[in-house]
C-alpha cells in the first residue's frame, strides 16, 4: 500500500514580542513544518532578532486590520518588515491578494534570485462565496504568480454548511491540474474537517495553532488536534 502524502503543517504563533516567540516556538519546533511568525501581534516587530532565534522555516504576515489582522497603519509600513524577511531569507511571506499590485511587485522583485516564496491570500470571514467567485479568486491568483515560481496560493473562507466547505476542497483540482500550489480551507466549524482534508487532497499547507487560547483564526485546529488526526489517518 503506498504511503500517504501530506502538505505542510505551519503553526501559527501570535506574541508581543522575539522573547515571548521563542517560547512558544519551543513547544512545536520539533512537531511543525513551518512556523508563521504573526508580525501584527508584536508590539515592536523585529524581523532580524527572529530570524536569529528561530531554526525553522518562518512564514511572517503582517495582517491589516482590513483582512481580519491587527495591523492599523499605512500599507509603506506594513510592507517594510516583510521585505526585510526577504532580505533575511525567510522561507515565505504573506501578502494579500487585495493589497496594492504595487507592494505585492515589490515584494516579488525582492525575491528575485532568493529561497524566499509568497503565500498570496485571500479570505472571506463571513461566507463562503459561489463557485464560479471562488473560481475567480484562483485564477487572479495564478495570474499573479505566472512565470515567478515563487507563489503559493491561499485561499480561506467561512463555511456555514458542509456545502460550502466541499465547494472549497473542489479548487485543490482546478490547481492541481495547473500545476500551481495551493492551500484552501474554511473557518468555522462545519470548516474544521478542511484543515485536515487539504493536507491529503493536494494542498500545499494548513495552520494549526499553539493551543485554542492562541488561536488565529475562528475554528483552527492546535497542532496537539491535528496531529492525533494525521496519525489516525497514517494508521488506519
């Protein structure tokens, strides 16, 4: 029988501060594929120090208030700790699809000739849209990645029913068939099951948090949840 594949486990950290990072990273360094770095919870956000500290791939997002995040100020602001992660040769930022094309060119441009990778996303916090909407959404986001290599698809809605969470799962296809990366799940709790689903269905990676007081996002999963999951599925 061959062995089941998987997508990435990245766990989603939220503190204050590089010290406060450190100690919840030690709790899943060795469990996580990826960690995001949640620069929008940081009082006094350093890329570099967490760079320093951190031996594990990073993902940092920087997520404006406009997106679900807590980020208030300019879009120039937001941008600039990013391109920093870049120069520091983190393994990925995060970048919305809804941000000015301008900043997301300037992130791409950083990148040129480096490791690092844009996770290019999009979420709906209240629904989850048609098919033929989220179908749209892909495409704008391929487009976007065209000819780069360098960009990874994420694609994050609210299911209300179990409809609207397979409506979700059915764009893994549509990717797979084009040969680009994405990861695409839904909030909520009839969109719990997607964060698992995606990892077994050709998506490129789900978020768990630290615990479900660290939760960044209505229905996440902690890793703890997760991994009995995977390790059901890999033993059945």
């Amino acid at each position: 029988m061959a062995q089941m594949t998987r997508g990435k486990i990245c766990v989603s950290l939220a503190g204050a501060d590089v010290a406060a990072l450190v100690v919840q990273a030690r709790q899943v360094a060795e469990r996580a594929d990826v960690i995001e770095v949640r620069l929008d919870s940081m009082s006094h956000p350093d890329v570099s120090a967490t760079c320093a500290a951190l031996d594990k791939p990073l993902l940092f997002t920087n997520r404006p208030s406009w997106e679900g995040g807590a980020f208030s100020g300019l879009e120039e602001q937001r941008i600039e700790p990013l391109l920093e992660a870049v120069w520091q040769q983190a393994a990925y930022v995060d970048c919305e699809l809804r941000a000015e094309s301008s900043l997301r060119g300037r992130l791409l441009e950083a990148m040129s000739g480096g490791p690092t990778r844009m996770i290019l996303s999009w979420h709906n916090f209240e629904s989850t849209p048609p098919q033929a909407e989220l179908e749209k959404v892909l495409a704008q986001m391929m487009k976007s990645g065209a000819g780069t290599g360098k960009v990874v698809g994420k694609i994050v809605t609210t299911a209300h029913s179990p409809e609207d969470a397979l409506r979700v799962l059915r764009l893994q296809e549509q990717a797979k068939a084009a040969n680009f990366p994405l990861s695409c799940f839904c909030m909520g709790e009839p969109g719990r099951i997607t964060r698992l689903a995606t990892l077994y269905l050709g998506g490129y990676m789900t978020y768990a948090c630290l615990n479900d007081a660290q939760a960044t996002a209505p229905g996440q999963l902690s890793l703890e949840q997760l991994q009995k999951l995977t390790a059901l599925l890999v033993a059945a």
